[in-house]
C-alpha cells in the first residue's frame, strides 16, 4: 500500500498545495514566501525521510500567522488521509535532540486524539522577523488535522534559531519512529481495535 497523500486548501488568507509520501527518502520543494519556515519544512522532511512539497500563498504583508497556521492544517490532513487506518505501525515516537547549546524532547502518539504541549520559555523570541509562538500555532493545527498527540519541549538553549531546528529535527525523528512498520504488530495498535 502506497502510503502518499495530496491536500490543498483555498481561502482568502491562504492558497496550498501539499503532497507527501510517507515512505521516501527526505526529498523536499517547499515555498511558502517565509524563509526560515521553508528552513524548518525542508528539516522535517530531510529527518523524517518523508517526500514534501509544499507551495503556499498567503497574506504576509498582513503576518505570518495565516500561512504558518493553514500549512500546519494541510501537513496534518494530509498525513491522516497517508496513514489510513493505522494499521501495522508503531504509533509511538520519541527523540531527545542536541543542537549545539540547546536541548529538544519530542514525545508523540499517532492514537487519533489531538493535543499539544508546547514548552518553550523563549517562545516570544524572534529570528529575523519570524516569532516563535508561531511555532506552536503550527503544531496545534498540525496535531489537530492527523489527530496526533505532541509533546514538545526545550529543555535548555538560549539560541533562538538552535531550539527551532531542536523541535523540527526532533519531531521529525520521532514522527518517523511512529509511522514505522512494526513487523509484529499485524493490526491497529490499539486495544480498542480502532484509532
């Protein structure tokens, strides 16, 4: 089973495209008019091994809000309709991430229920004109749409930029683990038969 997906969402504030492929080898075209955000899409894919394109339109001469938000809507979709039923993975993924000064934890579960925890003391930081929170708009919408549980945190690191590239690689590596499949795992991995 070919586990890809293709979403696309159209509104007055936003205009996305979005196709991946769960089972590639970490190759990305991503331009969403955001340079570091491309940064960070272009991470996740190379670390997760996920194929990911991603061409957005938004209104960021408004804010970057609208655009960092909806992709996170569409990653999410997407990576739902590319994991059907869930059947035969892991489910569970984790990663403790170094990036130079700062230290990541990702923890999450692909068991149908959306949440997010979103711990990050420098989280009104900025990088260039882009603001951190908005980070945690975007996984919100993201665990939202797969219906995935994150957990997210910044253990230490003052660099901005380091404990950014901390979530995104971390999440990565652990949303990797997740959709693995498990060879002794022959349903859903759930005791309720279902996720």
């Amino acid at each position: 089973m070919q586990r890809k997906a293709s979403k696309s969402r159209n509104t007055r504030e936003t205009k996305i495209k979005l196709e991946l492929n769960l089972d590639g080898t970490g190759v990305s075209e991503i331009t969403t008019g955001i340079g570091f955000f491309d940064h960070m899409l272009e991470i996740f894919a190379r670390h997760s091994l996920i194929d990911l394109t991603v061409e957005a339109e938004g209104d960021i001469h408004v804010d970057y809000h609208h655009t960092v938000e909806d992709v996170g809507l569409v990653l999410g979709a997407a990576l739902n309709q590319a994991l059907g039923e869930r059947r035969g993975i892991r489910r569970y993924g984790f990663f403790l991430l170094p990036m130079d000064e700062a230290l990541c934890e990702v923890a999450l579960d692909l068991g149908g229920r959306p949440f997010l925890v979103f711990q990050c003391p420098i989280k009104h930081m900025k990088i260039r004109d882009f603001e951190v929170k908005l980070l945690e708009e975007f996984f919100r919408a993201l665990a939202v749409e797969a219906k995935m549980n994150i957990h997210l945190r910044q253990i230490y690191g003052d660099e901005a930029h380091h404990v950014c590239e901390g979530f995104f690689k971390g999440f990565a590596r652990a949303l990797r683990m997740a959709v693995e499949a498990d060879p002794r795992e022959l349903g859903i991995p759930s005791s309720k038969g279902v996720l």
